[in-house]
C-alpha cells in the first residue's frame, strides 16, 4: 500500500507527539484520594492508643484538636503531609520524640487521616510520597490562612522610606520554616512564575531590601490578610533572578 508525503509526515508527528503525552508527570494527589489502606489505619490506632492518646485523648480532640476537626484542617490545609510527619517526628512522643520508625509515624498519620473521614484507598501510604499528598479541604484548595507562615515569588520595588512592596506576586503558599533557606523551596521558587498579587512588606529593611529592588525574589514570612490592605510580615528574602521578566 502506498502512502502520501503528507500522510508519512503525519505519521511521524504521531510517532512524537505520543510519547510525549504519555510521559508527562501525573498530578499530585490530595488526602481524599485514597492515600493510604484501611489496614494500615488499624496499625496506626494501635501506635496511636501506645504513644499518642496521653496528650491527644481516645478521640483525638486533644491540645486544641491538633489532630480533628477544624482546627487540625486550619492548621494544616494548603500543605502536604510531609510536614505533618516531619512536626510529629519532632515533637512526639513526648520526652521521646522521634523514637518511632518512621514507617509507625506514617501508620499514625493514616489513622488521622481516617478520623477525620478521609477515605481509604487501595495503597499503603510511604514515607517517600508524603511531599505528593496535598491536605486540601472537601471542597478543594483555598487561600492559605490568615497568620500562617509564607513564602511567595515576585518582584521587590521600594515605594518610600524603608516602604517596600511585593510586587507581581505568586499566590503565598505554606512554608515550613519561614527563617531558614531551604534549598527544595528555592528550586521550587526559581520555576514558579510571576502572579498578579500585591502584598506589604513589613520589616523588609532588616532582610537586605535595598539590595534586591528590581530582582525576582522568593520572600517568606507571616501574611497577614485585612481590609487596609494584604502583607507579609517579612523573615527572609532570597534573589532567585537578577531582573524581574
């Protein structure tokens, strides 16, 4: 069977462009995706009922509700679940902390999970894609919280006497530490584009400021959304580009 030149171009085209397609990376997952197995969730009740319930109480309502409810889901939404692990890890149990393995931690987590009406999936949940696993409300991501720690991309411009702004700025997303370089976030800055918020920079002129006017920078700190006006109480700026394109 004979073939056009304008169907063997065709064909290759499709030989390309296929691959492509197939290999582009998968979205990641929120908690409601079914990120972990029912039972695992039964392993990490038993760890929970060990190491946990003295401060958190049978229900999980203790200090504040830290793991249900509202208060956990203000706390921790707009993030991932690394940084739940890593906050746990760190802190609990207590006098002991970090004393688990971390395989029991991510058990615990999957039993949070499960509390708090998440559904159970196929999968068992691993320490190495917590940072793919998005805690979003039901009804989907929303802005981060008021008084959370930030950090967001744009461009720095002075307005006035130590009067600085954040000018074509990414929507502020979670931190884990707004004081501290952390090489994953800068990366991640560095590819993040330019957005269309503008945000106060309090105390900017303690972060070195002047020396960044008219550079990408990745700025991280408290926002502080009202009225008057957005800001971001600054704890660190990082040139990320030497111009603002």
């Amino acid at each position: 069977m004979f073939t056009t030149k304008t169907q063997r171009q065709g064909a290759v085209w499709l030989c390309v462009f296929v691959p492509l397609w197939l290999v582009a990376a998968p979205p990641e997952k929120t908690v409601w995706d079914g990120v972990y197995a029912a039972p695992q969730a039964q392993r990490g009740q038993a760890a929970y009922t060990q190491y946990c319930v003295g401060c958190h109480k049978a229900d999980l309502t203790g200090i504040e509700g830290a793991m249900k409810g509202e208060f956990f889901m203000e706390r921790r939404r707009e993030d991932n679940l690394e940084t739940l692990f890593l906050d746990m890890k760190a802190t609990m149990p207590r006098g002991n902390p970090g004393s688990l393995s971390d395989q029991t931690y991510v058990d615990i987590i999957s039993y949070v999970l499960q509390t708090n009406e998440m559904p159970a999936g196929s999968t068992e949940l691993k320490p190495d894609v917590l940072d793919k696993v998005d805690v979003v409300g039901k009804d989907g991501p929303k802005p981060v919280p008021n008084f959370a720690p930030v950090l967001s991309v744009g461009c720095l411009i002075e307005t006035g006497e130590n009067r600085w702004v954040l000018i074509n700025a990414s929507e502020p997303v979670r931190t884990r530490d707004s004081f501290k370089k952390i090489e994953k976030e800068l990366k991640a800055s560095q590819d993040r584009p330019l957005g269309q918020y503008t945000f106060r920079m309090a105390d900017a002129e303690n972060f070195e400021a002047p020396t960044n006017v008219g550079k990408k920078v990745q700025v991280k700190g408290v926002i502080v959304r009202s009225p008057a006006g957005n800001r971001i109480n600054v704890n660190s700026i990082e040139p990320i580009a030497e111009t603002c394109q």
